[in-house]
C-alpha cells in the first residue's frame, strides 16, 4: 500500500505530460480499490498474486492468460517502478515498444530504457520520480495525494458519532500493526500509551486485515479502555476514518502513507535501519520520527528501546503544535 501511494506524484506528472494517454495500473488484487478514484489513472489491472502458489499445468495456464489480457491492451509504453523479475516479464512479453524500468534488476536488459536508480540508496518517492524520468519528463512533486468518495466519509462520520466521538476532545488514531513482525511495537507499549493519551484525547485503534490477532492480543490485556475501528473490508475506510484524526500514530507501515496523503500529521515508531530509503517526509508538514532499532525475527520484538513516556511526550509536543 505504502509504494501505491508514494509513487502518486510520478503517475500525477505522467498525466500532465501525456494529458490524452490511456494510463493503466497494475496491482496486487487486495490494492485494486486503493486508487479508483485517482483521477490520473483510466483503468485498474488486477493481478492475483496467489497464483505463484499453483503448480504444474494450472500455473502455467492461468499466467499465460494474464500475458494474453496485458497483451490486448496493445499498451505503447510500459513503466516499471519496481525492480522485479515478473513485472519487467510482463512489460516485455506485453509487446510494448517502449519499456522503462530500474537498470539494477536481473531482467533489466528485456527493457530498452534503463534507469540509473538504485533501492536503499535513496529514498523511495526521489525512486519512483527518477524511473518515471525514463519518459524524458521532468518530475518535480513530490506531494503525494488520496481520493476518497464524499458518502464514505459521512459513513464513517456516523460511525464515529455513534461511538461517542467527535465531540470536544481530538481524536487519535493508532495503527498497531505493520508488514513485518520486526517493525513492531510491542502491544502491551500501545496499550499504556493509548490508556494515558486517553485522559486528554479520544483514542481509536484500526483493525485492518492484518490486525485481528492483534486487536484482540490488545483487547485480552484491556477491556474496558480499548475502541477500535474495523476498517479490515477495505482500505478506503481506514483512509476515511483518518480524515477525522488529527493524529495518526503508527509502525513503519502503508498507513503513515496514506495519513500523510491525506496531509493528517502522523508519528511513526520507525525501524533505524530504513533511514535513507523511507524517510522523505518532514516535520514542517506534520511528520514526525521516533526512531527504534528493529526486532529480531524470533522474538519479534521491536523497538523496544522506544519507551511509552519518550512517544507520550512527543504526541504532546506535537498535538500544542511545538516542535
């Protein structure tokens, strides 16, 4: 979710140097509603990634299908933003006379545009920007952006309303969750946090897809405090939900991205390790940094020399709007 939304500036400069082309994205099936609404992009590909566990014959037959439909859209021009193998696959078995792709890849020479961009060594939107100067455009944004409907906004408004929320007391949202088990912070740490922001702030947790488990880890330790949403049926909830946050605490995960779309300030318990290739945002805009050092993958404990009274104190500093 978080490279979608961080590679919006390049599509949105695609669209201003190419105002009459057909732009079509392709992702994972689970992001195929995350950028309907973009309106620099015509039309969604979904790609059902899941097949990579077939084997044998219905492998091979149900790839060659998926060839068969990027090849029938006759596209002129294919634009990979990641460094991997099946996706400059597709771009050269698409037929596409031009292909643009990052040159540190093992299949870079099947693309006829090569650009000198490498991962981890900078950060991710310049990344993304750079590739898209394989068209011979110049890309200078680097705001990334988020649509989301009207009614689904009044829906989740209702919502919180019925919770309680929205009243006098500004509203938080924390994200417990993230990709990886090792860029998280320990649940029992969100608890006390939320628990003593509670006293001054309305708190909510997000349970998306990949938080059942650990919303109800956070429910068994505490009954009686804990509010969450379930936005776990599609991610434009959660976009919708962090219109009302004037807060959006998290891990290292796609959500910081969609937060800082929405130009909603966020702070983010952040993995050291990852300082060049993620951190592009700025305190000037509301983003801000505690920086923990990343679990290991038995433990899966993370970031455990971030303690609750340092994330406590800046969430203070930053709600006062001091810096």
């Amino acid at each position: 979710m978080g490279d979608l939304i961080v590679s919006t500036p390049a599509i949105k400069c695609i669209r201003q140097n190419f105002p009459d082309a057909k732009i079509s994205l392709l992702v994972r099936r689970e992001y195929q509603n995350l950028l309907k609404l973009n309106p620099n992009i015509d039309e969604i590909i979904a790609f059902d990634l899941s097949l990579k566990f077939l084997t044998g014959i219905n492998r091979l037959k149900e790839e060659f299908k998926f060839l068969q439909l990027i090849r029938g859209r006759k596209f002129d021009t294919v634009l990979s933003l990641q460094a991997s193998d099946r996706s400059t696959l597709w771009a050269y078995f698409s037929g596409a006379k031009t292909r643009v792709g990052p040159v540190n890849q093992g299949f870079s020479f099947l693309n006829n545009i090569r650009v000198q961009v490498y991962e981890d060594a900078i950060g991710y939107l310049t990344y993304y920007n750079k590739i898209a100067e394989g068209l011979q455009i110049k890309v200078e944004e680097n705001k990334t952006e988020f649509f989301i409907e009207k009614k689904t906004k009044e829906s989740m408004k209702n919502n919180l309303v019925a919770k309680d929320f929205l009243n006098s007391r500004k509203l938080i949202v924390i994200h417990p969750g993230a990709s990886e088990p090792t860029k998280i912070w320990e649940l029992k740490n969100f608890l006390e946090l939320a628990v003593s922001l509670s006293n001054n702030y309305d708190i909510v947790f997000v349970k998306g897809p990949s938080e059942e488990n650990i919303i109800s880890e956070i429910l068994m330790l505490n009954k009686n405090n804990i509010n969450f949403v379930d936005t776990s049926n599609d991610v434009i909830e959660l976009a919708a939900l962090l219109t009302f946050a004037e807060l959006c605490i998290c891990n290292d995960s796609g959500t910081r991205h969609l937060a800082a779309a929405l130009n909603r300030k966020t702070l983010t318990l952040f993995p050291d390790d990852k300082k060049v290739s993620w951190n592009f945002y700025n305190e000037v805009d509301g983003h801000y940094l505690i920086y923990g050092k990343r679990g290991d993958e038995e433990s899966g404990k993370s970031l455990k020399n971030i303690s609750v009274k340092s994330v406590i104190s800046k969430v203070n500093s930053i709600m006062l709007n001091e810096k």
